[in-house]
C-alpha cells in the first residue's frame, strides 16, 4: 500500500520523509505515522508543502515524535516555516525533533 500524503527517500541510515500535503491534521498526521513504520536511525520530515498544521495535528505529531525518540530514532524536521518553528517549540517538540537545514543532510546523500 503507498501513502500518497508521504514520499521517502532513503540513503544510508537516513530516511527523508517528504510530506506531501498543505495541511496536517489528525487524519494526515496519523498517516505520517503509519509511513514512518520503517524508520531509519536517523528520520527527517520534510514539512516543504506544509502550510497548516492544526491542534490535533500537532497531539499527533507530538505523540509520535515522543515515541519514536523513547524508541532510539533521532528525528529532525526541515524547511518548517518560522511560523510551524514557533509552535513546535511552544508545545517543546523542537527538543524531541529539532530543526535543521537541508544542506545538513548533503554529507548523509
């Protein structure tokens, strides 16, 4: 089964998740989840498309990202808008899933 909501991309022990929707909800976010079954050591979410993000889409995330790092996974999150980068450290998911830039992921490709 494919998730047309999440593109992956892997190389190594990273794995890009390309978010493919323009709003994130309860329903998108637990898809995310569902497509972040294989994780890699080492999981990026690309919130590129990404322009809405919604209280219960942010519970979902929150919860997920939670979980993933209790699992040993290192999550980071690129080209999040300074908007989303503000809401995410609000509600502290930036200490689970911190940003970083694109070019950080050029010695990994």
């Amino acid at each position: 089964m494919t998730n047309t909501l999440v593109e992956r991309e892997k190389f190594g022990d990273v794995v890009v998740l390309h978010l493919r929707t323009n709003s994130i909800d309860a329903v998108s976010a637990a898809s995310i989840e569902a497509a972040c079954s294989e994780m890699q050591p080492i999981t990026v979410l690309d919130f590129r498309e990404v322009a809405f993000i919604n209280s219960a889409g942010i519970s979902v995330l929150l919860k997920f990202v939670v979980k993933a790092r209790k699992a040993g996974f290192k999550l980071f999150a690129i080209n999040l808008s300074p908007h989303h980068q503000k809401i995410f450290k609000m509600v502290e998911m930036s200490r689970f899933m911190p940003t970083i830039e694109e070019s950080d992921l050029a010695s990994y490709r």
